[in-house]
C-alpha cells in the first residue's frame, strides 16, 4: 500500500489502537490469492471526497495484522512505521478521501510455503484513475490460507525513487 507519500513518515515509539475482530469479508475478495490482492488495492483506491468502504478493508486481514509504511527522513535516515489496521485507517483514510488516490498492481511474485504466500506486488500510485503516477514502489505481502479463506497478516511497502531500481518484473521501466 504505497501510501508512503501518506503514511511513511517519520519513525518513533507510538501507542497502537488495540485490534479489532474482522467484518465479514465477501467470499468474493478473499476466495483465493488473486482475489485478495486484488481487493487490497480496489479498496484503498477512490476520487478525492469519496470514502473507503473501511470495513471491506478489514475483512481483508487477520486480527492482529501489521502494516508498516517505509521511507527516509528529512535527515535521510531510513524510518518504518508500524500501524495496525486501525491506525494505518485513523492515519490514512482522511487523506485518501481529500486527496483522492489510485493504486495499481504493476506486477507480482511470490512463493507459498504450507498456508502462507509470501509476495512481492510492484505498485503504481495516482492521484487520479488516469493520471501520471507519483510514486511506484514495491509492497511484501504476506497472506495466510485458512482453508476456508486468505488473509492478509502483513504488508510491508517501499516506493522506489526515480531512477531506483525494483526487482525485476515487478515495475515497468
């Protein structure tokens, strides 16, 4: 979830909003590994003044799930911010909505081992659904199978400046 224009600011110890039981996801956005991720970046996306349907997004993880936004500092010292579901949506949904904010997958990689799916999503961020991108990176995303469901457990994401480079496939040149 790129948001690191949002949400990657500086470091520091911060108290978390305790975690929350999950709505009820729709079968549909959790029913396989394409379906989640693809739901993970439907939600977070919308025109400025419209509101992200925050339950949907928490349907998609598991209680007790991180997300941790990466970046530099003013100072350049590398900063990850830590953020429960519930924080990373205090923190950033305001801003989504004011803004408005696309985000979309560029290309993926992952490996499986047992019931967890390790990822690597390329994404591109827009300020609006066609616009130029402002910022592209890459989101590690960890996704747990239930065997009646996935699940998102941690998502961890780095833009890559202009001129960075990305693992291979994952953004377009």
């Amino acid at each position: 979830m790129c948001l690191a224009a949002v949400a990657a600011a500086p470091g520091g110890a911060r108290a978390q909003t305790p975690v929350a039981e999950a709505p009820q996801a729709a079968p549909a956005d959790v029913g396989s590994e394409d379906a989640i991720i693809a739901a993970l970046y439907d939600v977070i996306s919308g025109p400025a003044g419209e509101v992200r349907d925050w339950d949907r997004f928490r349907s998609l993880f598991r209680p007790g799930a991180v997300l941790t936004g990466t970046g530099r500092g003013p100072d350049g010292v590398a900063r990850a911010r830590t953020m429960t579901v519930e924080d990373y949506i205090a923190r950033n949904g305001p801003v989504l909505t004011e803004r408005g904010f696309f985000e979309t997958e560029t290309g993926r990689r992952g490996e499986r081992i047992g019931p967890v799916v390790a990822l690597l999503s390329g994404y591109e961020s827009r300020a609006t659904e066609d616009g130029e991108p402002f910022d592209r990176g890459v989101n590690a995303i960890h996704l747990y199978d239930d065997g009646r469901r996935f699940w998102v457990i941690a998502i961890t994401w780095a833009s890559i400046p202009p001129g960075g480079e990305a693992p291979a496939g994952l953004l377009p040149q």
